[in-house]
C-alpha cells in the first residue's frame, strides 16, 4: 500500500473518473441555476433520492436553443470531471435537451409566452395595412423559388406596384441577424408594407423567423409587416408578431394586393349604381321643383291678386244683379204709379211748371223785388264779392249794378265816423 497526498489521490481519481465516464448520457431535474457573467451556466441535476453538480461553459451554453428554467427535467449529454482543489467533480455538458421534447419546440414555447406577456401579440398593436398599396418591400433570399411566386402573383393581380427585394439569408447561422437588419433598413423607407418570406423547410430551417432579435425588428417597426414563411402548417414566432400572417408567400400576395379585374368589376358596378342614383336623384329633384312650383302659385302674390281679382269681378256681377233688380223693380212701381196716377202726376206737373214760368217772368220783367236799390251796387275782386272795408288805396275793383259795371281804382279811404 502506498502512502498518497491529497492531490495525488484527487489525481488518480480523476483520471478515473474522467477515462470511465468520458460520456455520459444523465436525466434529472434543474435546481440552483446560476448565469455567471463569463457565460458559463452552473447548475445542481437531481432526482427523487440524489445531486450532482454540473456546469456548462461559455461556447456550448451559446448553442443553447431554450433557456434553462428551475425544476425544468432535462437530458444532459456531457463527461465526469474532477475538480481537484476540492476534491468534487460534476458534470462538463456538451449539450442540454428538454426531458420529453425537442429543445427547438421549448425554446419556441418558451420565446411566444415571453413576447406574449409582454404584448407583442395584442391585436392593439397591430397596423392597418392599406387597400391600394403603392411600394412594398420584399425581405427573402433573391435565389429563392418564394420570391419568384411573390412576382408572378404580383404582375397578375396588380401590376401598378413597385416591389423593392431585399436579398438575405433566410436560414442558418446570422440569418436572423440579417432578416433584422434588412428589416430595420427598410422601416425607414416610405414602404406601405414590408413582407418576411420564405419556402417552407424543418424547424431548423426556419428557426431564424423564431428568433426574438426578429420579434424586436417586427414589433418595433412603423411600417406595416406581414409574415409569409413556410407552409399553411407553420406557424412561427413572426407570424405572431406580425401585422398580418400569411399561410405561404404567394398568398401573401393575393392578400395584400388587389385584383385588377375585380377591380374593374367593382368600378363598373359602382358606376352603374351611381348613374341609378342620380337618376333617382334628378326624378326626385322634378317632382320636388314641381311640387315647390305649384306651392309658390298656390301662394304666390299673383295667385292672391287672381283671387281677388276674381272675388272683385264676383262682387262687380252680384252689384250689377242687385242694381238691375232694383232698377227693374222701380221702373215697375213708376209704371205702375203713373197707371194708377195719370192725371194726379200730370197736374203736378203742372203747378211746378206755372210756378217757374212765373218765377222766371217775374225775373225778367223786372220786378221790384229783385231790383238792385238806388244808389247800391255790388263790390267785387277778381270776380269775388267783397267788403269796402277790404279794399286798400291802390286797389282795382268791380262796382256791379242790375244794369252795368264800373271798373274802378282806390284813390282815398276814409272813416266816415271820424269825421
């Protein structure tokens, strides 16, 4: 027996060790996980009844596809190691599976409840795209059959577009950090709409639309999104985030894009519609003049003096009745009258006749009663009876007998009383 130091045996132990369990293939339960800021991932792998430390260093925890969560049941593929200071050993893993499932599926699942807590899916985040789009991007591979299908599409539905390409990797190593910068790139053009393609594939094939460095571009950008990669079937991290999801790229197309000819149908229909109404609109317009016409004669000022004038003319023939009747009607009376009266009328008559013969004989021949007194005449101004008191010196008048006239002129007046 031979007499060892401490590091001898740790020495001996862990060539051992490290030359027996060069691989190891080990399931158990994640417990106190612990990031290092080297990048190294130190954590302790259980089961129901035992420990064993474990570490991952920097260049294999990279390759990590998920991230590694407490109590997580996991398949660790590694060798035994011996960490001599202190005599412990554990585990040196190569790589990490999740216990049950692949590590891309958790590292899918785990990345969509991350964004999704944080809103990246809520419908309040998402843009309109517009109808008529004029500029769209397109971010593919140039060499892609994915992109060549856009195109076809594109000219037959709606040829009144202009298509930029961006030409990336769309899979494989720096393909997620190529789509995000196209993406950044292209947000700050005036695009209507920016599309992710490309073909369908694996998960590893289109593991870079997966990628939250891509979730950040899409959620971050202003401009409209639309994710069309892999098959109907697939359904990536970026089909979540985007504005609009499309099942392949050419239907993303037929989505986004309007078709000319249906296009030309509408038109024509909404023509026919329009001419319906404003032939609608002009019968209607007819009848409402026509009706606001016969309303403004029916009230109109014309109508009112045709009214009036008419009510007059009434008025006039009831007048013209009411006095043809009562002119009939005395004429009666007076026929009958003189009928029944000759002779009293007659000698009515007349008396009135000898009365005015002798009136107008006794004028004539002078009777004294009308004579004009000795020494009197009658004084008038231009032709207008007046007082002598009236007249002033200078004035010319009228003196007026039975038998002649005197045209005189004021010399003097004098008060007869003064005197």
């Amino acid at each position: 027996m031979y007499l060892l130091s401490v590091s001898a045996l740790n020495e001996q132990i862990k060539g051992l060790l490290e030359s027996s369990f060069d691989k190891v293939m080990v399931e158990g339960e994640l417990s106190r996980i612990t990031f290092h800021n080297s990048g190294h991932i130190y954590f302790t792998l259980k089961d129901s009844s035992s420990t064993i430390s474990a570490v991952m260093f920097r260049g294999n925890a990279a390759k990590l596809r998920f991230r590694l969560e407490e109590g997580m049941k996991v398949i660790v593929n590694g060798a035994v190691t011996l960490y001599k200071p202190r005599g412990s050993y554990q585990i040196n893993c190569f790589s990490i599976e999740p216990s049950g499932q692949g590590a891309l599926a958790l590292a899918y699942e785990q990345l969509k409840q991350k964004l999704s807590s944080m809103g990246y899916f809520s419908s309040e985040n998402k843009k309109q795209l517009p109808k008529f789009p004029e500029k769209i991007a397109l971010i593919t591979s140039a060499t892609g059959a994915a992109l060549q299908d856009m195109l076809r599409v594109a000219n037959k539905r709606y040829r009144a577009l202009e298509i930029d390409i961006y030409d990336v990797l769309v899979q494989g190593e720096g393909a997620s950090y190529a789509i995000s910068e196209a993406l950044k790139a292209a947000d700050m053009k005036a695009y209507d709409i920016i599309i992710l393609a490309r073909g369908g594939g694996s998960i590893e094939d289109l593991w870079a639309f997966n990628e939250q460095r891509v979730a950040d571009a899409i959620f971050n950008a202003k401009t409209s999104v639309v994710s069309a990669v892999g098959h109907e079937i697939d359904w990536l991290i970026s089909d979540f985030v985007a504005d609009l999801r499309a099942p392949t790229p050419s239907a993303a197309m037929e989505m986004i894009l309007p078709d000319t000819n249906e296009l030309y149908l509408s038109l024509d229909s909404l023509g026919s519609q329009m001419r319906q109404k404003l032939q609608q609109k002009i019968e209607s317009g007819w009848q409402d003049l026509h009706h606001l016409k016969n309303s403004y004669l029916q009230h109109s000022v014309e109508k009112k003096i045709q009214l009036r004038e008419k009510e007059l003319l009434q008025l006039r023939d009831s007048f013209e009745q009411i006095i043809r009747l009562k002119t009939d009607a005395s004429q009666r009376e007076l026929r009958q009258i003189k009928e029944r009266y000759p002779h009293a009328i007659q000698s009515f008559f007349n008396v009135a006749q000898n009365q005015l013969n002798n009136l107008k004989n006794m004028l004539e021949s002078n009777h004294p009663k009308f004579k004009t007194k000795q020494g009197f005449a009658q004084i008038s101004q231009n032709n207008r009876v007046v007082a002598l008191e009236a007249l002033r010196v200078g004035d010319v008048f009228e003196a007026q007998t039975d038998d002649i006239v005197i045209k005189a002129e004021v010399i003097e007046k004098r008060s007869i009383k003064d005197e």
